[in-house]
C-alpha cells in the first residue's frame, strides 16, 4: 500500500484536534476504498489464460465481468469456469456489458477495430502487443484514444517484472557500454500455420510479433536508435507458403557509440530470450528470469532470479493501469510512447526491403 492507496487520519473530521492538542489517537493510514474495475476479456487464446486471467484473479483493482472470444465452444468453457457472461462478438459484449476496461489478445488484424468499439463506449483499453500494424495506423489509433478520452495501455509484462526493472541499475556499474546482443527465439515447426503466418492478418512476422518484447526493451533501455538495417526469412519451411518472416537479423546503432544486434525467430529452437550487454568494465546478461552483471572475462558478481513471476506481473500491470485511469499515475505505455515503436519496425521493414540503412527518427 502507498499514500495515493490511502488517507491520512488527520485529514478526516474524526481526526481534528483544537490548537495545542495532541491528537487522541496516533496518526495511521486507512485504505481507500476503490470500486474494482469491470473488465471484459476479448480473445480468449493462450496469453489470456496463461497471464491476464490468472491476473485478474489475484489482482484487487479489477473484476472479470465478462469474456469474448470468436470459437462459441472455448466462449462456453470460460463462461462456466469464470462463471461470467461470455460472447462471441466483442460489440455485443461492449453494448450489453457496463465495462470499465477491456484486456485485448485478439490477432493483429482485429486489434484496431475493438479499439475503435472500445472507443465509442468510453471503455478504456489494456492492450497486447502490438499497438498497431503499422506508423500510420498507430498515429490514427493514438489519436482516436485522446479524441474519445479514453486511456490505453499496451500490455509489456517485462516492464513489471523485478528481473527487467533492475537492469538499469547493474548497467550503470559496467563502464562505457559498447555492444548490445540480444535474442528471442522459439521453434514452431510450421511457421505458416495460423494467422501469424500471413501479413495481411499479423502485419509482419516475428518482427512486430515476438520481437516486439525485445524492441521495447531496447528503447526501454537504450532509446530509439540512430541506424538500422535488417535481413528477413521465410526460408524455414520450402514447403510451406507463407509471407510473415519467421527469422530476422537486426542490426542497430546509435551516435553514442552503442551498436547493437537483435536475432529474432519463430523456427530456431530451443526457445532462448536474453540480451547482453558489454561495457568497458563488465556485462550485463538478462535473461527471463535471471539477471548477472559479470566480469569481461565472465565471471559472475552478482545476479537476481525470480522464478513464476508472469502472473504477478500481469496484476501489477492491471494495478498500474488502475492507476492511470484514477490520473495517479503516468501512462508510460501509451499509444504516444508507441509510436517509437512502429518507426522501429518500420525502419526494419523499410530497410530489409531497400537493402538500406534506416534512420528511423526520420519516419513520420
């Protein structure tokens, strides 16, 4: 609990005393009491149940009311589990339901549509990455959300989670940085299968998908780079027809001196998630779930490991937003701070397209 969670005793009438008194009672703090939120999930695939639902349930600032999802059968499982409403239209669900706030895991395609409903209902919207397929649709997006009132969150669970929020930290404690490296890669084994396999519906590949993780840490860390230039892959499977790149190679730098390389894929195995960071007196080596500050030669000073924190982090984030909406906090994941993103992965496509270096600060 924080003083904006609670009320000072002595600012109650209860609490008053004449001049001169000392109060009749210490001085403590009272909670607050804050009406849950009433959330509404849409899209109810494997990051909903694994996260937001089981965030939902440990979180005190939000209260699931209903859920949605486009398969009638997976609607019925989750209606009777979490013994709320369910639909199979997210517009039903907004014009039936009296939502404060929507979770939204939907494919990329469907994404501005719901927040466009989201915004004729005054409903706010906490979001799963990507914010947008596009620069130009992410402008429109965060627009529409200023015009109608309403705030929105891209949900980037790395942001809550105590492993990621103490790099900085051990950062600060390695010299002159000079070489990021970082890598997130998993193997499915028909990188076609699905909606992610096609741009018209993913608006890119493991790029805006995956890779979208680790594209907010960079800026996370480091800022929007200088340069960039790409390579992207749909040579995993010959077999197979598919257009959304299921390997990238990103190569990044800025004025400072950092230069830095992403390898990002849907195809490589196992799954690995890290990103190093070398500097004159020592690294940095962030894992999910682990992170070292080392020698330059390798040998570990220090290190911090959590282990099952994505639940945690999902109710941390849904508390967080709560706090937005109650204007108690800063939205540091909203669609302005976005923007930044889609120019990185504009300038990737842009780039592995041109065979060119992108600046992409220059992209409006």
């Amino acid at each position: 609990m924080t003083a904006l969670d609670c009320a000072r005793v002595d600012q109650l009438p209860e609490a008053s005393t004449s001049a001169g008194e000392l109060p009749s009672r210490p001085l403590t703090l009272v909670p607050r009491r804050r009406v849950p939120l009433r959330v509404g999930v849409i899209g109810l695939g494997r990051q909903a149940l694994d996260d937001h639902l089981p965030g939902l349930a440990s979180c005190e600032a939000a209260e699931l009311v209903a859920v949605c999802d486009e398969d009638p059968e997976i609607v019925r499982e989750h209606q009777y589990r979490c013994r709320v409403p369910g639909y199979t239209s997210f517009t039903a669900m907004l014009g039936s339901e009296q939502l404060d706030l929507v979770v939204v895991c939907v494919p990329h395609c469907v994404g501005r549509r719901v927040i466009e409903a989201a915004a004729e209902h005054r409903v706010h919207v906490l979001k799963e990455k990507p914010f947008a397929t596009s620069l130009t649709e992410a402008r429109e997006l965060a627009r529409l959300c200023e015009d109608s009132e309403i705030e929105l969150m891209v949900t980037l669970q790395r942001r809550f989670n105590p492993i990621y929020t103490s790099f900085p930290q051990l950062a600060d404690q390695i010299g002159t940085p000079f070489v990021i490296d970082a890598r997130y890669t998993l193997h499915t084994a028909d990188p076609s299968d699905g909606w992610r396999g096609d741009i018209a519906t993913a608006g890119g590949g493991c790029l805006i998908d995956m890779g979208y993780h680790v594209i907010d840490l960079i800026l996370w860390y480091f800022g929007l780079p200088d340069r960039i230039t790409a390579d992207l892959s749909v040579a995993a499977r010959p077999d197979r027809e598919y257009d959304a790149e299921d390997t990238a190679l990103v190569h990044f730098s800025y004025d400072s001196g950092l230069y830095g390389s992403i390898l990002l894929s849907r195809f490589i195995g196992p799954k690995t998630e890290d990103l190093r960071l070398v500097g004159s007196k020592g690294m940095v080596h962030l894992e999910r779930g682990r992170i070292r500050r080392l020698t330059n030669d390798g040998e570990v000073v220090e290190s911090l490991l959590r282990e099952q924190a994505w639940p945690s982090a999902a109710a941390t984030q849904l508390d967080y937003f709560r706090r937005v909406i109650d204007g108690e906090r800063p939205n540091l994941s909203g669609p302005r701070q976005h923007l930044a993103h889609l120019r990185f992965v504009t300038a990737c496509y842009q780039a592995a397209r041109t065979h060119t270096c992108i600046d992409p600060k220059e992209l409006r």
